[in-house]
C-alpha cells in the first residue's frame, strides 16, 4: 500500500506522487493515506510547500474507485481525515499546494487540483467531470467551480459532463500555466523553491483570511483582519518575521524568513 504514494523531499518542500495504475483512482484506503500524509506536511514545521502530482502522463487522476466503490468499498465518512484525497476537507492547511497535471483529470482527480492553491498542466491535460452519468453528485467541483471560473461555463461542466481541454481551462483562469508534458513538473518545483523562499507566515495568514472571506461580506472580513481576530494574522503581526521584512526594506537586502 505504501507504494501507492510516494514522497520525495527537498528542503522544505515535498512532493507527493500518486502512483496507482491505469488510471490513479483513489479507494478509501489510499485517500486515508493521502490524507495522514498531507496532514504531517500540515503539521511539520520545517515544510513549506507541497507538490501533489501522480504517476504516469495518460491519467492525472480518475478520482473516485468506482469499480472500489461498486463492491461496497465507499462510505464518505470513511474517506480519513480531510475528506476525498486528503485535502479537500483538510483543516487549517495554511501553507500553499501546487498542482501539476499531467493527463484527464477526471471527477474526483479534478477535484483534487481544484483543492490545490496552484495548478499547472501539460498542453495535453484535458478535465472533466463526468459524475451525472454514475448518477451521482460532483460536490466539492459544484462547491467550488462557479466561485472560480463564470458561473455559466462551471454549470456546463457540471450539468454535461463535457471534456474541457488545458487551452480552455487556463483562457478561464482555472489552471495557472499549460506547458509541454515535458517541462511541467520542471516549472512546478521552480514555483515550489520561490514559494519555499517567501514569508510562511504572510503565506499563512493569505490562505486563512481568503478561505474565511468566502462566507462574509467585504467590510466584516476586513474587520476579523484588521482587528487581529485571525490566529495566523495575530501571529505574524507578532512575529520577528514582520521585523524581519520592515529591517531588510530598510537595508536595502533580501529578508530572511525563519518562520516566527
């Protein structure tokens, strides 16, 4: 079983490979895994950034085992600790997580990019999200796509199930570059180093204020901000990390991040 994911780890960076031919569909049992793997990452200290990627350039993912599933293997309760994939549920995930696509991210595999802070892809990505015809519900994909593409294109997708193709889906802003298969995972882990280099703690308090924004107006997020009623904005504002970043303006140098 453990040699369905693997890890590679570089500094503060992980990556995280999927590896589960043909298609890289993800049963209860390898989602549990996915999940106690992206929650260490969560909760290391020492890491910063996290590459979720799979094995193989036909399949990014097909999401869901249904032939797993068609025997009685599902239960969304039993999908481990951050929900389907790991990450879609996972809480307080507060540092950033890169996507790099390379194949048919279809339903659930998706959804697992979308769950990514950043997605890259290979000219020959295509997505889809094909669960009305299992008679079944895209939950996370109906959740999240219309708040990230226009409203009219994710209800096509969703009520469809058509394929969208990488050009597509970054004309809409859904994926932040398509590359050649063969330069993608090159450009990721040139991203991941930029990010490991950057202000964990700005990272932080980024992902928390965002993902509270979702649910309130402008003015009453504004006001959990600036009051300092978030644990990762509270936390940087009193960190050496915002001297750091005032001192090394100040002497013209680049600052040194140490996460405190």
């Amino acid at each position: 079983m453990a040699d369905v994911l693997t890890t590679r780890r570089e500094g503060s960076i992980i990556e995280v490979t999927l590896d589960r031919p043909k298609a890289n569909a993800i049963d209860v049992k390898t989602s549990r895994l996915m999940g106690s793997t992206f929650k260490a990452f969560r909760d290391d200290p020492d890491l910063r950034v996290a590459i979720v990627k799979t094995s193989g350039d036909k399949f990014f993912s097909a999401g869901w085992d249904l032939k797993a599933a068609a025997s009685g293997d599902i239960h969304q309760s039993e999908y481990g600790v951050g929900g389907f994939g790991g990450l879609q549920e996972l809480r307080d995930l507060n540092k950033p997580v890169i996507a790099c696509v390379n194949g048919m991210a279809v339903g659930g595999g998706f959804e697992l990019a979308l769950s990514c802070d950043l997605i890259y892809a290979s000219d020959h990505s295509t997505f889809s999200l094909p669960e009305i015809r299992a008679g079944t519900l895209a939950d996370a994909a109906t959740i999240k796509l219309p708040k990230r593409i226009p409203y009219h294109v994710a209800m096509n997708l969703l009520l469809t199930g058509r394929w969208m193709d990488a050009g597509e889906a970054y004309r809409w802003g859904l994926v932040n570059e398509v590359l050649p298969k063969e330069m993608v995972e090159g450009r990721v882990w040139e991203i991941a180093r930029l990010l490991a280099s950057g202000p964990p703690l700005v990272f932080a308090a980024i992902k928390e204020t965002a993902r509270m924004a979702e649910a309130l107006t402008f003015q009453d997020a504004m006001n959990r901000v600036t009051r300092r009623q978030l644990r990762t904005v509270e936390k940087l504002y009193s960190s050496e990390d915002t001297f750091e970043g005032r001192r090394a303006f100040v002497e013209k140098r680049d600052p040194v991040w140490k996460g405190r």
